[in-house]
C-alpha cells in the first residue's frame, strides 16, 4: 500500500493550501482516514480524520474551524482543504489509513493508523 501526499508548498499567512493524498494498493472506501503534521523538534500530532462513507469528521481544536477534510472514495484520494493559514501550521504533513475496516470511531493517535505517507511540507510565512 503506498500514500502519495501533495500540495504541500510556501504560502503566506491568512492563505490557502490543498492537500491531496492519492491511495494505491488498497481501496480506500471501506477505510477511515486522517491527516497528522509534525513541526519541526515537536511530536507528530492528529490534525483531522474523516470516516470510510465520508460522512463524519473530526478535527483538532488548532484546526477547526479552518481546515477541511474531505475524500472522494471514486478517485481512491483524500484531502485536506487548509484555509486562514498560520505560521504556527508550518510542518509536514502525513496521510494516514486507518486500521481496521468500517471502523465507526475516529482515532487521534499514531497507533490507530496502519498505513502513512511520505509526508508534504507546508510552510506559512508571517
């Protein structure tokens, strides 16, 4: 199974990103999903998830309200719609694959994933 992560790139602050996640090996549909981003010298941390129908999602406090995550299960890819950018969201940012299928929780922890990315980096400059 392999995540490609994109769109990741340098934007200044209060502008917009996409990022998109393209899924091979494994179709996606009957999966949760979900973003996390690791700032330089900080642990990785949970940014948002989204459900295997894709309806349901669930978003960090820092996030919400900002960002929005999104699938389309037709297209095997998953999204991240990155709004009212910070300089404090400056990380790189992974797609992850969620274990087990039909899974009707979300995860904000590492282990409840099964599947990463490489990872894209996103800069916000102030």
């Amino acid at each position: 199974v392999q995540l490609q992560a994109s769109g990741g790139g340098l934007v200044q602050a209060g502008g917009s990103l996409r990022l998109s996640c393209a899924v091979s090996g494994r179709i996606i549909s009957t999966y949760g999903m979900g973003w996390f981003r690791q700032a330089p010298g900080k642990e990785r941390e949970f940014v948002a998830a989204i459900r295997w129908n894709g309806i349901g999602t669930h978003y960090a406090d820092s996030v919400k309200g900002r960002f929005t995550i999104s699938r389309d299960n037709t297209k095997n890819t998953l999204y991240l719609q990155m709004n009212s950018l910070k300089p404090e969201d400056t990380a790189v940012y992974y797609c992850a694959v969620r274990r087990g299928y039909y899974s009707t929780t979300y995860s904000q922890d590492d282990a409840g994933y099964e599947y990463w990315g490489q990872g894209t980096q996103v800069t916000v400059s102030s």
